[in-house]
C-alpha cells in the first residue's frame, strides 16, 4: 500500500511519497524538484503521520536550500 502527495513550499515542487513496510509500520520519501531526495528512517503506524513526517523534513530541506542561496 502508498501514498502520494504533491506539496508547493516558497516555490519549490515537493513529492511525498509513504509506503507501508509491513502491516502498521509507514515510511516516508520525498522529492525536491525533481533531483533531492530524501527517505525517513522513523515510521509511522499511519499514512498520513508519514506523509507529514516527510513533509516537515522536506520543508526543513527547502528552507535551508533558501538560508544559504
């Protein structure tokens, strides 16, 4: 089982995908613009924990991409 989300943060394309390991045990990927990518080690017991797990990291990412720009 996954899901898939797409996200726009101060004009960056951001991709989250979850995928379900095992029964109850989420994790997430994101993608940047298509070229940085990221997977979380923690999981999740539902989807939409892990789709904002990824999220918050991937936001994290992008707002650091803009702090040294």
């Amino acid at each position: 089982m996954s899901e898939h989300r797409d996200y726009a943060y101060r004009g960056h394309r951001i991709v989250i995908d979850a995928d379900e390991d095992e029964p109850g045990c989420w994790g997430w990927s994101f993608l940047i613009d298509g070229r940085i990518a990221s997977q979380g080690r923690n999981r999740a017991p539902q989807p939409w924990a892990a789709l904002m797990q990824g999220l918050a990291a991937a936001r994290a990412r992008v707002d650091s991409m803009v702090a040294t720009a």
